[in-house]
C-alpha cells in the first residue's frame, strides 16, 4: 500500500467521529440552550472529540511529513491544502482546551461551551474545505 493513502483514510476516520460528536454537541445545546429534552452523553461526547481532534492534529502533522518526504516536486505548506490546515491549526487546539476545560471543570455560565461549540462548528466547515483541495492537490500529483 502506498504510505500517502494513510494520511488521506486517517483523516476520513476521525471526520466521522466528528460528525458523530458534533451530533452528540447537539443534544447538549438543545438541552442547555434552547430548553429541550435530550439525552448528552458527555462521556462519550468528551472521548470521541478527544480522538477526533487530536488524530485530526496528528494527520496534518503526518500529511504535511510524507508529502515533503515523498512528494520532491511538492511542499506541503504552499499547497492551498497545507495553508488551510495551518488555519485549522488553532481551532483544532482551541476545540481540545475548551472541551477538556469543560469536562474537567465545568462553569455556571454558558459562554464556554458557546465559544467551544462555535469553535468546532468552523473546524467542521474547514474539515469539508480541506476534503475539497486534498482531492483537488491528490489529483494534481
């Protein structure tokens, strides 16, 4: 198997567990913001973002080394790819600050997990920027 598929089929994986803990989120921000019966299964919820984010850090770390270790014609970070994940760089770290904050250590106010759940909403959205110019980069090899 070529060793550039690894980053690709990685970061598919943690995109679903993603989605699945954004799903989870939801269920949270019904109940707390909007007055709604729902189940939040907060350990869960805790444990999958963990794992999504950071496989989400570590396959940029992975993609962005086997490109520039496999790829000679190619750096990673002037790629539009590269440059999008180096902007998704800090909300990735500012949705694992904020999500371990609030299972550690949850506050009274409601700021923190707005903040926290806006966050990940536009890593959500830059995830499907991302998935668009790695198809468009992979294709361009």
């Amino acid at each position: 198997m070529n060793l550039l598929v690894i980053h690709p089929v990685v970061q598919v994986i943690a995109i679903f567990l993603a989605l699945y803990t954004a799903y989870l989120g939801l269920q949270r921000t019904r109940s707390l913001h909007f007055g709604k019966q729902a189940r939040f299964r907060r350990d869960l919820h805790a444990g999958l973002g963990t794992v999504s984010l950071v496989t989400l850090l570590g396959g940029m770390a992975g993609g962005a080394i086997m490109a520039s270790r496999f790829l000679e014609d190619h750096q990673p970070l002037e790629s539009l790819h590269g440059k999008g994940g180096l902007i998704l760089l800090p909300f990735l770290l500012i949705g694992l600050f904020t999500g371990f904050y609030l299972y550690i250590a949850p506050p009274k106010g409601k700021i923190l997990s707005i903040i926290h759940g806006v966050n990940n909403l536009i890593i959500l959205g830059m995830i499907l920027f991302q998935v668009f110019t790695g198809i468009y980069f992979a294709s361009h090899l």
